[in-house]
C-alpha cells in the first residue's frame, strides 16, 4: 500500500486549505498530516502545497496531483459502498447539518426516527444557521432553505416554505391595514437581517426596502415582537403559521405573496450516493410529504 501513503491526506489538505483541518476530518494530529505530505512530496520530486503561516495552497503539480487523487478515494468509496449496499440496513456516521429553528420543528424530529429506525448508524445533528462548508467540514448531509448557493453540491428538493407578512389583530386596529406595497413606508416593519422584503407583484419579484424601530436576527424574536403589537412582519411559515390559525397575528397583502422557496438536501458531488445518506433523504422527503403543509 505504499504507492497509497499520503493521498488521503493529500485530498483533505488541498480541499481543507489546512493541515489542522485535515487533521481533525482525518482523526489524525498535525504531525502525522505534515509527515505524510513531506513524504509524499519527496516520492513524487515536486512540490504540492505552498505553505504560509497563514494560508496552504496547491502548486500548479499539486493541483494536478489532487484531481486525479480525489478521483481514485472516489472510486475506493463507490467499491466499498458498492459492498456495503449488501447490507439490510445502513451502517456507520451521519454527519447532517440544518438550520436552526426549521430544524428544530421538522428535522431533529425526523431525524429522531430515522436514528430509531436504524440503529447500526451514530447520528451527528449540527443544528446552525452558519452555512457549513459540507467539503471542508465532513459533513455528508446538508438540508438549506431558500436560494442554493454553492454549485459543488447536488441539491435534492424536499419541500418547500412560504413567507407570510402578519401583524396582530391590536396593531392592525391601531394603524391600520395596509392594502398596497407602497403603504408599508407608513407601519413600523419588524427586521430581520436584510433591509427589504420580497413580494412577487404582477407575475415578478419585487424587493421593498422598510424599515421600523426594531431589528433581530432570530426569527422567534420577531414572532414575538409581533404577537406583542410591536409591528408587521415577514416570517416563513414555520415561525407564524400555528398563530395565524388561532388568530393571533393576521396576514396582510397576501395578494403580493412571494413565491415559495424550496427546502433541499444537499450533499457532495460523489458518483455513487451512499446508503445512508440516500436513506436519510429519503426519510426526510416522506417526513416532510412533499412540503411543509399548511395544514400540517
């Protein structure tokens, strides 16, 4: 095996731009990462990252050398998996990561099945609304709200989320109810990290800028600053949707409502999807039955 010595710590320096990454996704100490690329280095007669004290890059040869390494750990998994799907059940780690409070009312309660119903896989559940580098991070497993970002991922549709604009019934009766987009410059608009708020008007997508007294970026922070009659609000319907059915907060302008946005799984663009992260996708896409329901 010596012609394999060092491609694995390769891969995860050059994809975690750090030896004390690759160390902690490999379960490995700093030492042992830098003593394995000397050596590699010193096999091969190049040289394959440019160190800083700040920063580890690949070499034009590095560069080369990662692409065809990341292909054959590639086909290694695919072997291994290819054997592991012999196998009644999943088995191993699941590293998933999910946003914080979407998590919390809909996945971590899947995911406590789906922990359930196998019980040969170790489950690790990071819920944060920090985008986690799934590459850099180990992560196998990434369910995201909203607009997809990054193009190195396969994205599979789950469900999806509204967005409601809502006051309370006692902040509508003091200001009024606004009928119009343009109204919204006369109410005091609760907010959240962005200084607009979207609406689809005629068929397009709208952005209107508001403002108010009050901004946080915690969506039940806002929720509750709206039950208060401290403003209107836009929130996705997991925050408002059971107060809006008991009438505690009242949609408005729902004639501009903007289109839904997706949930999705996402994870690393590996060739062969592996098991357990096809079970768990397939778990949270019967969970979730096809969306985030209204009348869930």
């Amino acid at each position: 095996m010596a012609r394999w010595d060092g491609i694995e710590e390769c891969v995860a320096v050059a994809e975690t731009r750090s030896f004390t990454r690759a160390a902690e996704r490999l379960g490995s100490s700093v030492a042992n990462i830098s003593r394995q690329i000397s050596r590699l280095e010193d096999r091969l007669d190049v040289q394959l990252f440019q160190r800083t004290t700040r920063s580890v890059t690949l070499t034009d040869d590095g560069r080369i050398y990662y692409n065809h390494c990341r292909a054959l750990l590639d086909g290694l998994v695919e072997a291994e998996q290819a054997i592991g799907e012999r196998l009644s059940e999943p088995t191993g780690r699941l590293r998933i990561t999910a946003p914080l409070s979407y998590g919390e009312r809909y996945i971590a309660p899947l995911i406590a099945g789906f922990t359930m119903h196998y019980p040969r896989l170790d489950i690790d559940l990071q819920l944060t609304n920090q985008r986690l580098d799934l590459i850099e991070s180990g992560i196998d497993l990434a369910i995201r709200v909203g607009v997809l970002e990054d193009e190195r991922l396969v994205a599979r549709p789950l469900a999806h989320r509204a967005q409601f604009v809502c006051a309370s019934p006692d902040y509508l009766a003091r200001f009024g109810q606004p009928h119009t987009l343009a109204e919204l410059k006369n109410h005091s608009c609760l907010l959240g990290t962005l200084d607009h708020w979207r609406f689809t008007d005629q068929g397009e997508r709208r952005d209107i800028r508001v403002t108010g007294r009050l901004r946080c970026n915690s969506g039940p922070a806002l929720r509750d600053a709206a039950l208060k009659g401290l403003g209107i609000v836009q929130l996705p319907d997991y925050y408002v949707k059971d107060d809006i059915q008991a009438g505690r907060l009242v949609t408005v302008l729902d004639a501009f409502a903007p289109a839904e946005e997706g949930v999705w799984a996402l994870y690393p663009p590996n060739r062969h999807l592996s098991p357990k992260v096809r079970a768990c996708i397939e778990w949270l896409g019967r969970g979730l039955k096809g969306g985030v329901a209204w009348n869930q």
